[in-house]
C-alpha cells in the first residue's frame, strides 16, 4: 500500500508538544500570558507595531472590515484567485463585494486591470472603500505600486497573507504593514505556521489597534480611560460596541509560539523542494510560477498549470495514486452564493483560466526528497 501525500500539512515537533503540554499545567488555558507572548514575536517576525491574536484568518478579515468602518453602502475590492473568506468578509459587514483580474504567471492580482477597473469606478461613483489584495502561494503582491493607487483613489488597504507568514517583499517582512493598514495571516494546519485554528491581525495604527482589541472580546474595554465615565470599582467593564468572541486560547498561543521558533527552518525546507520541482519539471508540458520571486516569497503553495483539457485526467490520476493533489482556486465569484448576488462567468478571465489549468502540488516542510520524487516520477509518466 502506497502512503497518502497531502498537498500541505502540519510540521509538530517534541518542542511544539511541550509548549502546549506547559499551557495545559499551568493557570491559564486562555487569556493568559502565552496569548501576548505570542503576540510579541508575531511582531518581531513581521516588524509591526501591533498584533491581536484570534481564532482564525476569517476572524481577522472580518474585524479588520469592521475597525475600519466597512459597512452597508461601502464596496471591497479583493482577487478571485482566493480563498471565500477574503470576499466573505466585507459580506459580512453589510458591504458589496467585486473582483479585480490576476495576473497570470503569479496568481496575485493585476495592477493593470485594477488601474483599468479603478478609472471606471471613478467615473460611474463606485470606487471601493477597502482593497484586499491577497498575497497567493506565499508571493507578495506588490504593494508599493497598491498603496500609490490608494492614495490616488482613497481606498484603504488591508493585506490577506493567509499564505505568506515569513514571507518579503523588496527587503520588507510581509507584516510590517509599511503600505497598508492592517495584514492578516492565518494558522491553519495547511498555513506555513499553525496553531490549529487561528489568525492575527498585525497593525501599525494604535487607535486601530485598540479597536481590534476591543471587537475581539465583545466589544468590551477595561481600561478606565477608554470608558464613558470613571468605573465605579475594579470590577467594572464596559462594552462599547458590538463585538464577537474571537478570541485564541492560550493554548493554541503556546503552539503558534514553538512553531514561529521554526519559521524560517520552515521555509528554508519549502525552497529547497521548490527548487527541485523547478529543476525536475523544467523540460515538461507544465508552466511553472514565475521565477523571480523565490527567494522571497514563503512558498505556501506550487501550483503548476497544465493545458485545461487535461487537467482533470492529470489530477485524477495523482489522486489514485494517493497524491492529495489540489486546485487553488476556483474565482470566488463562481460560488452559488456569488452567483446569487449577481456575478457571472466571464468577470475575470485571467482568474478563470488560471483555475482551469491549475494543480498544486504536494509542498510541505516534512515532505521527504523520496515522497517528492514520488510525486514527480509519477507526473512525469503523466506529462
Ligand atoms: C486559509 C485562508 C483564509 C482563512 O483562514 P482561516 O484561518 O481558516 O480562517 C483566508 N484567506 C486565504 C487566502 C486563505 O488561504
């Protein structure tokens, strides 16, 4: 019997056992110090001022959405070439959602067809109030360009690095937020980083910070000097808006702390198969992602892209031979619920091309270079 070969899975470790197991005897299995610990060395590895540790990425996009005021009437703009949550959340807060086309050899979105799709809007009034552009595989867009129209337009930015925990751009952590308002990673055990679930919200803006902050916990504050009049006594909170509970356990911190200890072990070890699929699959009938940004991007996914007309009979021959081969992604916008809300086929070529060509390939720190020239031997009898 051959071993099933996931195309991404967590790496755990004895050391990533014992931080949960110290959690689990000590006081605090949430709200306690693993949370700010964590906290802490999130922005160490980004260089944000700010981060707010939550549930998930969902959780992150969605109060990043709220705490800067996204709501009924507003427009987000975000790529198809995504997961649904990177759309879900402006639904979320009672906003429209549209979709901005990719370009083809990165996945992330174009600038072109936003430049194009931002000149349009200002002529029919219907700019966005918030773009979130979508850092796919671990490759960061390029926000220097991003945050240049949205200072021409007066859109905010918030980056959805669900993929690129550790990941640059132009010598700058994805993270630091230098372009944008906020960045949001997720820690999913498919994720680079996981906790199991979770998320974080990294910021440099305090007020934003603070309101973060606050929605995570119910919109509740104890800080006095956040409060409408002076607290009667120490047990006072007060809740100053509607907010959620999206709180992570200090459980899941302790983990998420082990694994940032192997962050950049994490994705050294991405590279290196990365490289070798570059070099194994150079001569086949395969377009691989662009080059240039190898050694900076944290590599979350390989996708490569094959002719449409034989992507099914390549997928599902890996898949019989146990390859958990996947397709990242089907346009957001081509979900039923999408459908419903008016969009159609056609909206973005480029996005629906690329998800009819695309297979992403197993690609995980503990993938062995034996499971990996499985993988390649049996794509190459296929190809
Ligand atoms: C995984 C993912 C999310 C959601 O992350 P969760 O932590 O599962 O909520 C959002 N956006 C993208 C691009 C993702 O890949």
């Amino acid at each position: 019997m051959t071993e099933y070969i996931p195309y991404g899975r967590q790496s755990i470790n004895d050391a990533d056992i014992t931080a949960v197991i110290e959690v689990l005897r000590s006081d605090f299995l949430t709200q306690g110090p693993a949370i700010e610990a964590f906290e802490n060395e999130i922005c160490r590895v980004t260089g944000a001022r700010y981060a707010v540790a939550l549930s998930n990425a969902t959780a992150g996009l969605h109060l990043a959405c709220m705490a800067l005021d996204v709501g009924v009437g507003d427009i987000v703009w975000t790529s198809p070439n995504t997961f649904v949550a990177s759309a879900n959340c402006a639904r979320y807060c009672g906003a429209g959602v549209d979709f901005i086309d990719i370009e083809p050899d990165t996945g992330n979105i174009s600038i072109a067809a936003l430049r194009q799709k931002l000149q349009l809007a200002e002529r029919e009034n219907r700019l966005p109030k918030l773009l979130i552009p979508v850092h796919f595989s671990g490759r960061s867009c390029d926000m220097q360009a991003l945050s240049e129209l949205a200072l021409q337009y007066g859109f905010s930015l918030v980056e959805d690095a669900a993929h690129a925990i550790g990941a640059r751009h132009q010598g700058v952590s994805v993270g630091a937020c230098r372009y944008s308002r906020a960045t949001v990673f997720s820690f999913h055990p498919v994720k680079i980083v996981t906790t199991g679930e979770g998320g974080v919200v990294t910021t440099n803006d305090e007020a934003l910070y603070r309101r973060l902050l606050r929605l995570r916990s119910h919109g509740i504050t104890r800080n006095p000097a956040e409060m409408t009049d002076p607290p009667e006594g120490a047990w006072v909170y007060q809740q100053l808006e509607l907010g959620f509970n999206y709180r992570m356990t200090d459980i899941q911190a302790a983990l998420g702390l082990s694994q940032l200890q192997r962050l950049s072990d994490f994705i050294q070890k991405r590279k290196v198969l990365v490289a070798r699929y570059r070099t194994a699959l150079a001569d086949c009938a395969v377009q691989l992602p662009r080059a240039d940004a190898d050694a900076d991007s944290a590599w979350h996914l390989f996708v490569i892209r094959v002719a449409a007309e034989r992507r099914k009979a390549i997928f599902d021959f890996l898949r019989q031979n146990q390859i958990g081969v996947n397709v990242h992604y089907m346009p957001v916008y081509w979900q039923p619920y999408y459908i419903q809300l008016g969009f159609g086929r056609g909206l973005c070529p480029q996005s629906e091309l690329y998800y009819q060509q695309a297979i992403s390939l197993p690609l995980y720190s503990d993938l062995t270079t034996d499971q990996q020239d499985h993988v390649i031997a049996l794509l190459q009898s296929i190809l």
